[in-house]
C-alpha cells in the first residue's frame, strides 16, 4: 500500500519501436514526448488531452541528419539511444 505522497509517471506509448531518422533543416522542432503525436516524430499538442507529460523543444542551428526517439524512452531525449532494442 502506497503511502500516498509519490507520484508515479506513467510509461509514453511507443509510437514505433525504432528511430525517426530525418534530414532536418535549420529551425525549431517540438519533439512529442508522450507517443500520441499523429505527426510523428513531432509534437502536435495531443499530450494535452492526458496533460502528463510536454513536449521537448529544440532549436538546430545547422542543418543535419536527426535519430529521434520513437520508442518514446530514451535516456537522452529527444534522441534515440537505443533504449528500443531492450523493450519488450
């Protein structure tokens, strides 16, 4: 029995058990956070429908080839880190 003072995170949905790999140009990306996104790898405001968990937004000031998480559980968000090979 829980004594009732933690809060508990739940697990994101996997939106795919694999990167997003994308050729990104310069500019400002919302990464979704929480696997509900239809425009994946991308946020487009469905966590609020939970409101648990937010977007990570970050800025590339260079155009480059981006790994997202698509598993939603990486360690080092927004990116992949391979966290997908280990879920079963």
């Amino acid at each position: 029995m829980s004594g009732g003072g933690e809060h508990v995170e739940p697990d994101p949905k996997i939106a795919q058990a694999k990167p997003y790999v994308v050729d990104e140009p310069v500019g400002k990306r919302a990464w979704c956070s929480c696997g509900e996104s239809k425009s994946q790898p991308y946020c487009d405001g469905s966590h609020k429908l939970a409101g648990l968990f937010r977007p990570i937004k970050v800025e590339l000031p260079e155009a480059k080839r981006v790994s997202w998480c698509g598993c939603k559980h990486t360690q080092t968000p927004p990116y992949c880190d391979g966290t997908h090979k280990t879920l079963g």
